[in-house]
C-alpha cells in the first residue's frame, strides 16, 4: 500500500511540474502573439512613400546588405527613431532581398541587386 501512495504522489508531482511547464509556455506564446512577433524576429516598416510592414529574422541583421539598409536608414530618418524601425528602400526590392537571403543565395547576388537599386 505504501508503494502504491508514493507512486501516486510521484505521478502527481509530475503532473503538476507538467502543467506548470505548460502554463508558462502558452504565457509565452501569448506575450509574443499579442505584438505579431514571433521570437527572433523584429517588425521593420519599408518603403519611400507608404510603408509595408515586414516581420523580419534577426539572423538576417548581421548580413552587409542590411547593415547598408539600417545606414541609409540612419541617414534618412536619423539616429532617435521612435517605435518600428522604419527602411528606406522599394517594397519590391526589399521582398527579394529578403526572398533571397531565405534560400542563403550567393552574397553577390545580393548585393548586386541592392546596388541596381540604389545607384
């Protein structure tokens, strides 16, 4: 009999530690889901004159095209925005990009195109 309880309180301890996981988990999913971003990833407003909303890795920041696109930004809106991070390039051009660095396409390419862009 005793065996027998100290199973039970076993199997409900561990579905207690389970729910409690749980829980935290769904308050997590819901802290990201009230903004619309997932985590890793950052909302960017681009365009010139009405702005597209994009959802955008973080990975992706560390890559020389965008350190050229938070530059000019930086030029084109100054160094204090407040709230989204708003880029100044074509929507069209900006989808490639990012089409482009999601396939892990050649940097040239990339870079190419950017500078088509922009010169």
């Amino acid at each position: 009999m005793k065996q027998l309880i100290r199973r039970l309180t076993r199997v409900a301890e561990s579905s207690t530690q389970y729910y409690l996981l749980r829980s935290e988990q769904a308050k997590r999913r819901t802290r990201r889901s009230a903004s619309g971003v997932p985590e890793g990833h950052l909302p960017v407003y681009v365009g010139e004159e009405e702005m597209e909303r994009f959802v955008v890795s973080a990975r992706f920041l560390n890559h020389p095209v965008f350190a050229e696109l938070l530059k000019r930004s930086a030029q084109e809106y100054g160094y204090e925005q407040e709230g989204v991070l708003r880029i100044p390039c074509r929507v069209v051009v900006f989808e490639r990009i990012l089409e482009l660095l999601k396939k892990g396409k050649a940097e040239e390419e990339i870079v190419r195109l950017f500078s088509e862009d922009f010169v």
